[in-house]
C-alpha cells in the first residue's frame, strides 16, 4: 500500500516537473532549408547551422528542416537582413524587427497546419545559419533577448504586430494598410530625416518600350500616374496602348519589373513605388526615392540614427510610434492592459506615451 502510494506520489512530481519544464522550454522555430523533388542527404547541411537538421516528405516533396531556439535562429538572420558590420543599436532594433516578425509568421504557419514556421527565403526571412553569424550580432540579439513589438489591435487586448522593415523609405515610411489593405493596423507611415543622404534616397531607370513589353507583355505607348497615397507612393498606374487602357497597382508593377529581372538591383527594376514617370520619345523615365516596400522599419535610417548616437529603443520608438516593447513571455502571459513599467532585458518600454511627438 505505502509503495502504491509513493509510486502515485511521484508519478505526480514528475508530471509536474515534465510541465514546468515545457513551460519553461525557450521557443523553437522550425525553418526550411530546403525543398525540392529527389531526396537530399543530410550530410550537406551539416555544419552549416546550429540545432537539428530532419528530413521530411510533405506534399509530394521533400523539405530539410532545421529545428533549433528562436534568438539562435536570429544570430543567423540579422546580418543577413541588415548587414553584420552595421552599428550595433541598429542591429539590436532589426533583431526586435526580426524575432517580432518570426513569431508572426509562426502564428501564421500553425493555423495553416504548415510543417515549418519559415523559409529560409525574402518570403519570410534569409537565414544563413552559422556562417552569417558574428560576435555583434550575436550580442545584439542577446541584449534584446525576447523582446518584440505589439500593439493595441482589439479593444483591450495586445497582439504581435509585424514589424516589417526595408531598406529605405526615401523620406516616408508606407502605411501598411495604404500598401496590403486593413487587416494591418498600427503601422502608420512616419517623415524621415534620417535616410536622405544614404545610397538608396534616389534612383533613376529609363525603361523602353521593348524593356516594357517584355516585363508586361503589353504594348505601351503611354505611361501615367494616377494616385498617390499620402506618403508620397505611388498607388495605381494608367498604361496605354493601341489595344486601350489598363491600371495596375503600382506595387505590382515594381514587382513585375524586379521578377522579370529576378533581381533587385538590376538596373531593370523599380526599387521602390515613390516615383515620377516622364516619356521621352521611346523611352520612359523614373525618378525615384527609396528602395523596398517603405513599411516599418528604414534600414538606412535606422544605421543613421545609430551613428547620431541614439539607441535601438529610441530607433524603435521612431518607426514604430503606435507600437510598444514587450518581451514574449509578457506577451503570452498577460495579453490584456499590459502595463509596462520596467524592462526585463534592458532599455526602457511604453512607446505609445510619446507617440504624438515622434510624428511629424
Ligand atoms: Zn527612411
């Protein structure tokens, strides 16, 4: 009877200590590597990243999926996004950038019953493992340990909102609704001072009627704009032709122009949507400003704003106004009127107090 009940008693504990310990479990991130027809070997990865590398057939494919901790996944992502040689308080506000975004997308790959969270891919993220790694890097995602950016989405409730970035805003940032529609709030577009002398502000393309053709297929005799949003972007284009009239967006136009030349930095692709079109005989020229799609973060004005001296939290503070700091134990703890006096991991918190000032 007595051994029954310790038996019991510490089947108990252990089911205690088999909770708490998945509890505490830091947050994994399954990332695939690899996809493609014949079966790789694992051996080729090896090496390469941190974690565990599996193979697995989903979908009539095979896929490599490293498995291994959030903020070492970061150690492989921020440089790659940014650059590893960046300063480093702009490294620690792409490192909130990125883990912000990664769990966003986690959410998003478990409700679509994905067998990863993310690509290694611009889809989502480049990810390089360990060879994209450095000692500042490293750091900066460890001074910003699980912190992440959320806003103030449903009444009371706060939800991860994803903290997308680019390379240059050219004077703006992009509102996140004016550029993929209301199902993304709380990223309002903000003036920028600091990218204006960085290499992206302002470009020029001269496209001509053949380089048009073959990125449309269509004829075109005339180009206009028709909009703007009120960052200056331009929303939907008129093109015209014997064969009549047709308006596309002009985000889509950019990303015909950057597939047909499956590059970003061909001088046959539109960098960014701020631009004016001018036609000159044959040809067509864009003026533009900035280079990605504007929303969230300027990476540019990020590096700027570091090397005036100002820390990641003011950087954050600046492109995210209507946004605060988090960690995401914070987050999963307590979702309703979070109340944030002190950090946990550093740096200081409620963004949203001094939101009107930082508008401009
Ligand atoms: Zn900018």
């Amino acid at each position: 009877m007595y051994r029954l009940v310790l038996k019991k008693v510490w089947s108990i504990i252990s089911i205690f200590f088999l909770l708490l310990f998945h509890w505490c479990r830091a947050d994994t991130v399954r990332i695939c590597i690899w996809e493609g027809n014949q079966k790789p070997s694992l051996e080729q990865f090896k090496g390469k990243y941190r974690g565990q590398l599996s193979l697995l057939r989903w979908n009539k494919k095979y896929m490599v999926i490293n498995t291994m901790d959030v903020e070492e996944y970061l150690f492989g992502v921020v440089g790659k996004e940014m650059g590893n040689t960046w300063p480093f308080e702009a490294l620690k506000a792409q490192a909130v950038c990125s883990r912000t975004l990664l769990y966003y997308y986690k959410d998003i790959s478990a409700k679509k019953k994905l067998p990863y969270d993310v690509t290694d891919t611009i889809y989502h993220q480049v990810y390089g493992g360990v060879f994209s790694e450095n000692e500042n890097i490293i750091k900066a995602v460890e001074e910003t340990s699980s912190q992440v950016l959320a806003g103030q989405t449903d009444g009371n409730e706060y939800n991860i909102v994803p903290s997308f970035f680019h390379a240059c805003c050219g004077g703006h940032t992009n509102s996140a609704s004016d550029m993929w529609g209301n199902k993304y709030c709380l990223m309002e577009g903000v003036k920028d001072p600091y990218c204006s002398e960085t290499p992206f502000f302002t470009w020029h393309r001269v496209f001509t009627k053949d380089d048009l053709k073959s990125i449309t297929g269509l004829e075109i005799s005339s180009i206009r704009v028709l909009n703007f949003n009120k960052s200056g972007r331009c929303s939907q284009i008129e093109l015209q032709g014997t064969w009549g009239k047709r308006i596309i967006e002009a985000d889509n136009l950019r990303m015909m122009t950057v597939n047909n030349s499956t590059t970003f930095a061909s001088k046959k692709s539109l960098p960014s949507t701020m631009f004016t079109i001018t036609c000159n005989g044959n040809e067509f020229i864009f003026d533009g400003k900035g280079y990605g799609h504007g929303v969230g973060l300027c990476q540019w004005g990020a590096r700027r704003m570091a090397e005036q001296g100002k820390d990641y939290v003011e950087i954050l503070k600046y492109y995210f106004p209507e946004l605060k700091l988090i960690t995401i134990q914070q987050f999963k703890t307590v979702k309703h009127n979070i109340s944030l006096e002190k950090p946990q991991t550093g740096g200081r918190y409620d963004f949203s107090s001094t939101a009107s000032s930082c508008l401009s």
